[in-house]
C-alpha cells in the first residue's frame, strides 16, 4: 500500500466523459490498496475562456482580480471529479489550494509555494477517502488572497503535496507516453525515457522540452518526490524522474545521453562594436535585467586586436525581442557601441546526459554529426551534463535529427548507449 | 456620505456589457461620496450550465460538492466587476464569501448564515476602495467548506453584510422598478409602492411576491436594515421597505393596503371524512410534515353533527402533491378517514396591509368585490395584517384585478388610499 499523488492536465479532464474515464482511473488505484490525492487541473478551454471574459472587460486586469477569476476552472473541474469519484461508489472531497493548505508568496500571477500544510487532506486520506486537490493556486499566508502560481502550477502543486505528505511518487498525468530522447514530432524514431535524473531534467526542461515546467522538478528534486510522468490514456508505464530506479527495479547502467531537447522560440541580439575594457559587458547586461528580460546563452568575441572592439552575441525569448533591443538602443551613446543586430531565426538544440560528465568525446562527437549534416554552429555552451548549440532555425529538425541518430538514440536500429559501454 | 451596501442580480450581469454598465452605476455612487460594497450573484445563466454539467456526470450529485461547484459562478462575476470598477479609476477589490467572514451553517445546498465578520470588507472600505462580495455563499465555521444559502442567497448576503456593517441602506438591483401594488403583468394599473413595512413585505414575500425571498426580509427586519428595490436599468427610485420613511422624507400616512399578492403554484388536499375525535388533526399533519412538505393554508370544516365526521383541506407547493398524498394514503386505515381528494387548479390571493389592522371592514370589502366579479371563494384565511382566499386557477386573474380596483389601488383613476381618510 502506497501514497500516490495523481496529477490530471486540462487534457485529461476536458469534458463530462474524459471526467468520468478520469474518476474510473482514480477508483481503480484506490480500490488497489492506495491512499489516492488528486491534483487537477481546469477543465480544457476553461482558462482561455475566462481569459477572454476578462479581455472584454479591460485590456488591463489587476492581476489579484485576474487570479480569482482563473481559479473558478480547478473549482469546477475538482468539484465535478468528485463527484464523478462518489458515483463509483468510492468516497471522495474536493479542496480548494486554500482549504489544501497551498500557501504562497502573494506574487499574483506567478506566486511561489511557501508552504504546504495539508492537515485536511491528510485526514481525509486517513478516512480513507479520495483527496481531490485544485492544482495552480494557493492562498497568501497573511492576507487570505487568491494566488494563482502561474505556468507549470498544476504540477508544481502535485509535487509540493507529495513533498508535504511524504507521498511515495508523484504521478504526472498527460497527453503522451512520457519523456522521449527528442521530440517524436521531429524524430519518428525517439524512445521513451525509461528514467531520468532530477538533473539531467532540469537541463531537458530549461532547454526546451515542454513535458515538464522547470519549477515543478526543481521542487521535485529539494525534496526527493519521484516523479512518474504518464500517458493518462494508455495506462502504460511512463518515465521516472528520481535518483534512484523505482521501487523493486535493478540499478541499470544509467546512459550517457537522456535526450536532444530542442527550442525554437529564441532569438538572438549581437551588440556590434562593443568597447573592450572592463566593466562594459556588465553594463550591457544590466541594461537587459533591468528591462526584465531573461537571457540564455552569451557568447562574447574575441577582441579585435587593432581595434579594441568586441561583439557580444546573447539569446533571450524572441517574445522580448522588442523589449530588449528597444532599452539597449537608448543607453548606445553612453556605452559607445556601434550597432544591435537582432536575428529571431534562429534554433537552440540541447544534448542532455549525466553521462557525459566522465565522457570528454562527448561535444566533439556532437560538432561532428552537425558537420556531417553540413548544419553550421552559431553559439555554443557547455555545462557538466549538457551541450547547447544554436543554428538557423530552419536547420534545426535537421540538426535534432542527425544528433539523436549520431548518439544511437533512435528507437529501432542501433542499440541503446549506456554509460560503461565506452561508447 | 453614506454606507451603501448594493445587490445586483445574476440578470444585471449577464455579460460583459452589462458588468461596465453596472460598474459605472457602482463608480458613481462611489464618486458621489458614498462608501461602497457590493454583493454579486453568478452572471445569467451560469448555474445553469454548472448545474447541467454536473447532472452529466451524475444524478446525485453530493451537496457539499455541488455547494464547491456552483459558488464558482460568483467568482467569476465579482473578479469580473472588479476588474471593470478599476478600469473606471475607482479601486475595487473582489471577496469569496470565506473572506467576506460569511459564516454559515453546514447544511449545504441552503445553509443559514450564523454570523458575519467583514473584517477584509471593512478595511477595503475604509481605504477608500470598493468591496465586491459573492453573494449566495459562505464557509462553515470549524470545518472551512464552502456552502450556498439557497434561494434568495444573494439577497440575504446583502442584507447581511449590510447589517454586520451597519450600512445606512442596502439596495437591491433588479429587472423590475421595485415593488408593484399587483403582479403588473396581470394588473396592468398596478402602482409602484413607494414604501412597505418589514411585515407587510413579509406577507407580501410569503403570500406569492416574488421580489425578495422571505428570509432575507425576515434578516432585514431583525436587524432593521433599510431595503431598497430598484431597477439596476433606469435607476428611478424603487420601494424602499423599512419601518420609517427614508431619511429626509416626512412619515406619509401609511396607507391601509399595501398590496394584492398571488401565487398559482399552490394546489390544495382535502382529507375526507376524517373522524372528528381530538389528536386526529394533529396525525394528519404530522405525517404531512414527515414528508418534508411545508403547508400554507388550513381549513377545517365544521363536523357533520350526525356522522361524526369532518373534512380536512390544506394548501401546499404543487411540486410536493405526490409526495403529500402518497404519505397520507399509507396511513388512510391506521387514521380512518373516507378519501384524500388532490386538486391543483387553484390559485391564491392575499390581501396585504398594516393599515388593516385598525379597518374592521377589509375582509367584507373584499368577499364583496369577489362576489361582485362572480368568483367563488374556497378557503379563508386571516392575520393582522393580511387576508388570503383560495379560488379556481382560472379565476384568480380576474379575482386580483377585481380587488385591486376595489381597494382604489388602480394607478390612474382612482386616489390612493391611505389610512386615517376614512375609507
């Protein structure tokens, strides 16, 4: 008997039927021997709706109103599952992120878990019935406001919960298999992911894969929860995300490479010219911070040596393109540059392993296959267990592709590459 | 500057549009110096659709889950008309009824409310901003879980917020310009009442107006808050219901009747000869009442000197006629009486004023126009302040407009009648 936190996306529950296929799934875990805490998202289209009711109003909403506004979706779709849950006979109640303990900081919007006090779940699971949990909201300690917790906040909630009830896994309910070596939209060929590190995806998530928003393994991997990420329509067994292998599972040889992640969303700003003396490219880089703009990857030139000019190269999402070139222009003359170039076609691949950390070939093996493929190298950036390039955008399928054949990722073919094999 | 506390219904907040129009109606009672809170029901047909969404999924839906379901509705209206206050440059913010401190009973699905604690909606106020409650819903006090307060929740919030305040007046917005002398789709001449007493509104409530539901005048008139019903369309002045005028305005001769009420959902069991021995009256009703049905009228006939016998007949909701005469023929042997007749084609008038109690002549009056008009009467009942009478269904049209024009309530002919003229 084990306590399992289920998370179900807005997929999952979009209508009455997928509710009620939902609730079987659930009755079937519990009537297992399982304690059963659910965590669930809005029903499908709920959020967009609510977003759109709201744009009709004012192109502006305060954002504490926009999120009790938004947290009406996971009050309709909990109270339903419930009820969907008790119809099968098994005894079920569903709590708001508020009576579920889910405090946050009262950043409205994107507010992050402070802590979790689950008392009331807790006791329900005591009497043996069924915790429905709303998933992406939480209350401010203080104040008793609506917080709702932005991207990733279904599954970030899940995780917390599991975390705060010492829940043996965390099960993350979606639309597809699992994790899988690349995207099977680009690779036909990708295998899912049997297990991944915390680490390994961390890097998978911060380099593109969407499967799972970075926050929620972040949390995952503070408090040790195993994560099990799985198809809510198959059944099948998905990937594990854990330090260690599943319960009653072998240690296997862990591979070199987990994944090709990939991410066509960024864009690149090269700020041309730049004087080389200490202290500029801070300068520039606070210029971008204080537009509230993320950046990636920085690549910075070697100095011409007759000039004393430099260029420094960086992406950032293509969606504060505007933003950024926008506040760099305004500081040109009082950092003495010559130019900004913006490039928004541009792709970003990523080769994730832990593997790699005791494997040197590793990036020379990468640069080859992207050679071979005639796909030339804009930027790159290494860490322990990942290697990051950029390329034209419309080389990066292309890319994907010849690294994922190139590492023996592809499903049939060649064989798996584990670590120890010296591959 | 007063304290307002306003109420718009869900047909005043249909949709977007209708949400500006009320924020500008609630912006300008703010400008104009007044202390603003308001309390909102779900936008038009919203619990409808929650209400069929989840008879998709089940039939028996739990209540506490139905309760969590429904009051979703609220939070999207109130965020809603937040966010549309602010975009006047008035500050709003919106409460569930939680933070509202609207403590209620746990009797989901209609929960009495036990006391209430604006705290939140206090210092909102006092910060100079609005305060926008959900109507219709609160939270039990021990256990934190969201109830409704069932039919005429909305109101009964308002009112109670305003009395937990002590807010000079608290209006009630709805489709209609406030309370007629007669239903003015039936009596065409029906005259707006420019003021009733917390009594006759109650008689007024529970004898078939169905402009506000009897608990929340009972609320009002504990707590003497000032009501006042009114167009949330033209923003004329309504009725205002209450024991003494509106302030500023001289104490006008209160006129003997205030209005004709009806109400054709009634239908009326007759018990036949029932044995006229003491205790048997009190069984019939007994088992009336363990089949939760609550009866309006009762009339006994005088015995039958030479049989022994009686008839009993009784009025009740329509919708609970199975129910009633099912339980009363299950227990024809054990109480022995002939037969239990069901009609419902009857229709119910009541007379309503306080005025009356001083004016010996109301009841002759009435019988008088009845008989005039050719209508039969059925069944009789009198208070202090009312006099109701049972005819045919068919008839009662006629029988309302006959005694509207008797008691001079006509809006064009004849003056209006108030006490102490004689008449």
């Amino acid at each position: 008997m084990a306590l399992i936190v289920q998370k179900y996306g807005g997929s999952s529950v979009a209508d009455a039927e997928s509710i009620k296929r939902v609730a079987k799934r659930i009755a079937e875990a519990k009537r297992a021997g399982n304690d059963v805490v659910v965590v669930v998202s809005a029903m499908g289209d709920t959020t967009d709706e609510l977003i759109d009711l709201a744009q009709q109003i004012t192109p502006i909403p305060p954002q504490r109103e926009m999120d009790i506004l938004l947290t009406a979706g996971e009050r309709i779709s909990m109270s339903l599952l419930a009820m969907a849950i008790t119809n099968l006979g098994v005894r079920a109640k569903s709590f708001t992120g508020q009576q579920a303990g889910v405090i946050t900081d009262a950043v409205h919007g994107k507010a992050r878990i402070v802590d979790v006090v689950p008392t009331r779940v807790r006791e329900t699971v005591e009497k043996g019935q069924v915790a429905i949990v709303a998933g992406f909201q939480g209350v401010t300690q203080h104040t008793n406001d609506v917080t709702t917790l932005g991207r990733g906040g279904s599954d970030t909630t899940a995780v917390a919960l599991a975390a705060g009830l010492s829940a043996d896994v965390c099960e993350i309910y979606t639309d597809v298999d699992g994790v899988f070596t690349a995207d099977p939209r680009i690779v036909p060929s990708a295998r899912k992911i049997h297990r991944v590190t915390y680490e390994e995806m961390l890097d998978l998530a911060a380099s593109g894969a969407k499967i799972l928003a970075l926050r929620c393994v972040e949390y995952a991997r503070r408090y040790a929860v195993p994560l099990h990420v799985r198809s809510s329509f198959t059944g099948r067994d998905g990937t594990w995300v854990a330090d260690l292998p599943p319960e009653g599972e072998e240690d296997m040889e862990q591979p070199i490479i987990a994944g090709v992640a990939h991410d066509a969303s960024e864009a690149k700003i090269t700020v041309v010219g730049v004087p080389d003396v200490p202290g500029t490219a801070a300068r520039i880089f606070e210029v971008v911070a204080a537009a509230d703009v993320n950046i990636d990857m920085i690549v910075q030139n070697v100095s011409a040596a007759k000039t004393g000019l430099t260029d420094i190269s960086f992406t950032l999402p293509s969606t504060d393109g505007a933003k950024a070139t926008a506040a760099l222009a305004a500081t040109q003359e009082e950092i003495g540059f010559e130019s900004v170039q913006y490039d928004d076609q541009i792709g970003k691949l990523a080769l994730v392993g832990a593997g790699m950390k005791s494997h040197p070939g590793v990036s020379a093996k990468l640069f080859g296959a992207l050679r071979d493929a005639g796909i030339n190298i804009e930027m790159i950036t290494t860490s322990e267990i990942r290697v990051s390039v950029v390329t034209r955008a419309d080389q990066l399928a292309d890319a994907v592709r010849a690294v994922h054949t190139a590492f023996g990722l592809d499903g049939d073919g060649e064989a798996v590459v584990y670590a120890g094999t010296g591959r």
